[in-house]
C-alpha cells in the first residue's frame, strides 16, 4: 500500500506550513528532542514545505512522521540559502541528509595544494583534499565560464605532470608548468586572480575597486576609486585624485600614480579584486602590486557601441565580458561606469572651478 507523507501532519505541522513566508529559505526538520533530522533550501518556502507533504512516501523522504517541529531561516535568494544549507549539513551533520554530507551534488572548483595547483570541478572537494571555491547551483555554467576565462588565465588541469606539453599548452590554455618551473610565482599569481573571480561568481563577501582617469586634452587630469562590497557601491570608501606627477594625455602614468597614492594608505580596506578600464597597458599600472587585477575596455573601432573585453595579465588576449555570468558581467559593467562617471564628474567641477577664477 501506498502511504501519503499527509498521514503523518499533526495539527501544530499544519498551523506552522500555513503560516510560513513565501520567500527564499532554509528549513530544518527536529524531531520530538528538538534534534535537527533534515536541512532543505527552498526557493519559495510555504511551497516547498507543504510539496514535503503531499508527496508519496519514498526512501529519501522516509521521516516524516519523526517531525515535530519545523524552524526556518529567511534568505536574500537561493543562492544564499544554498549556501547556507550547506554549512548548516557540516555543522549538524542531520541523519536524513547523508547523501549531502560531501557536498557530491553540488559542484565546486578544487584546487591542488601543490606548487603549480591542478584546477579541476568537483563534487567531492574534501575527499579529494582540493581546496574548494563554490557552491555553484550551474554546472553547466560553471563548465562554459573556466573554459572562456582560461583564454586570459591559462591554468593546468592534468593530474600528473607529464614529461612534455600537451595539446592545452599548444593551444596556450595551459602555462606548461612541466617545463616552465621557473614560472611558479606567476602562474600562482594567475591562480589567485582565477580564484578571486570565482568567489565573486559565487557571490562571496568580497571587495572590488575600480578605477578611471579622465582629463581634457591632458589637462586637469583627475583620478577615481569606486568601491563595491557584496555586489553593492559603497560610496563612503570612494576616493578622488588631482594627478600630480604626470603631465600631458598619460593615463597609463596617471594610472601608476594613484594607484602608488591608494597603497600608501593601509589604513583603508585592501580590495580582493582591482578593475581598471582599459586594456593592456593600463594593467601594468597594477602590476606587481600583490593584489588581483582585470583590465576592462570596448572595441575600439565600434566606440560606445563596442563589445566589452577583459584583460589579465597572464596572456595577450582577451575575453569578452558576455562571456561570464551575468551577475559577474553587470558588476563588473557597474564598477566600470561609476569609476567612469565619479572621475568626469570631479573634472568638469575643476573645469568649471578654473573658468570662475
């Protein structure tokens, strides 16, 4: 016989599903000792609880009538609730969420503690001994975004290094670290701009700066900082600079000047990630300075209208910014137009100030 998980709803179960919030969620299943038996996410809390049930009794599902008490914890999105379900299945270690423990059905990007790390997707992170980057809920996005950003930062994927390179260094995907073993501070530089990337992917508590000169004719040149914390401008930490040392049209120059000017303020807060607009030259203003760095420009000959395009440091191309995810993309187009319009605004008022004199 079939039995409904409805079977098992006591009075209090059904009083508490009718009054749960239809948002974002983490809930937990305690039995009559108040011990947590299941964590679940959901994106729509009163649905997903109710769904519980109302479905046929299966073996994942074969506890409902061990539920006594359900708690809950409201979330921004799903994302967040993802996340957070994950850590709370490490901390309990609930009975019904055996097949969660190592996290096998999420995927994660692993990175092998070794001088030249292997960077692989993994479902099993800790068994593996990677050092993990994620949950991501997309693979299958996560699959396109290594394969499109490896073309700006060229990583190593085989298990042992073999004698000679392979076809990933003939297509200049890999650094060929099995014969480039001098290279190991650039190619872990490289691994912690890929890394910082994915922590912003994965929606990660982290800092980006952006910056962006602007001046008229090589004068008045004027420099920008903009700051995003957790996806948001944070316009108490923006900072503006009147260009010293350089003179004439020098963006790059006046670039390496602000730059030099903002680190020699430990004071403020150090950025996971710094995006410049640019191109490759402007990178070099951010070179060696210990901190992760992405160049961002349009095609030239389209103008405004052209295709945004990142750049690293680690290989001549470029990628283009549709290419990453889109809440990676539209931060990165964020900071980029509010470093750009921060520096303009703060020039046009020094125009205007010197007419006035």
């Amino acid at each position: 016989m079939i039995l409904l998980a409805l079977a098992y709803m006591t009075a209090d179960i059904k009083e508490t599903i009718k009054n749960l919030p239809a948002d974002p969620a983490v809930y937990l299943f305690k039995d009559q000792s108040e011990r947590i038996i299941y964590v679940g996410k959901a994106k729509n809390l009163k649905k997903r609880i109710s769904s519980h049930f109302q479905r046929r009794k299966d073996v994942r599902f074969d506890f409902y009538d061990q539920v006594a008490d359900i708690d809950f914890i409201k979330c921004r999105d799903e994302k967040e609730a993802l996340i957070l379900e994950n850590n709370l299945i490490k901390k309990f270690m609930p009975k019904y969420n055996i097949e969660w423990r190592d996290d096998k059905n999420y995927s994660s990007v692993g990175f092998t503690k070794e001088d030249f790390p292997r960077i692989a997707i993994t479902h099993r992170a800790q068994k593996e001994n990677l050092d993990p980057v994620g949950p991501f809920i997309s693979g299958t996005e996560l699959k396109k975004f290594l394969k499109d950003i490896r073309k700006i930062l060229p990583y190593r994927t085989c298990r042992n290094l073999p004698k000679k390179p392979c076809l990933y260094s003939d297509l200049k995907l890999c650094p060929a670290p099995c014969i480039n073993k001098k290279q190991k501070k650039k190619y872990n530089e490289m691994v912690s701009v890929l890394k910082t990337l994915l922590e912003f992917y994965a929606e990660k508590d982290k800092r980006l700066e952006g910056y962006d000169i602007s001046n008229l004719s090589g004068t008045m040149a004027t420099g920008s900082m903009v700051v995003f914390e957790n996806g948001k401008k944070k316009p108490s930490d923006y900072r503006l600079f009147k260009i010293k040392n350089i003179e004439g049209q020098n963006d790059v120059g006046s670039l390496k000047e602000i730059i030099k000017r903002r680190l020699n303020h430990p004071e403020w807060k150090t950025p996971d990630l710094i995006l410049v607009d640019g191109g490759k030259p402007q990178l070099n203003a951010v070179k060696n300075i210990g901190i992760p760095a992405l160049a961002i420009s349009k095609e030239r000959s389209l103008g405004k209208f052209g295709r945004d395009k990142i750049f690293s440091l680690f290989f001549r191309d470029s990628v283009y910014l549709e290419k990453f995810p889109e809440k990676l993309r539209n931060l990165f187009i964020q900071t980029r137009d509010e470093s750009h319009r921060f520096a303009i605004t703060f020039q046009k008022k020094r125009r205007i100030k010197a007419l006035e004199l």
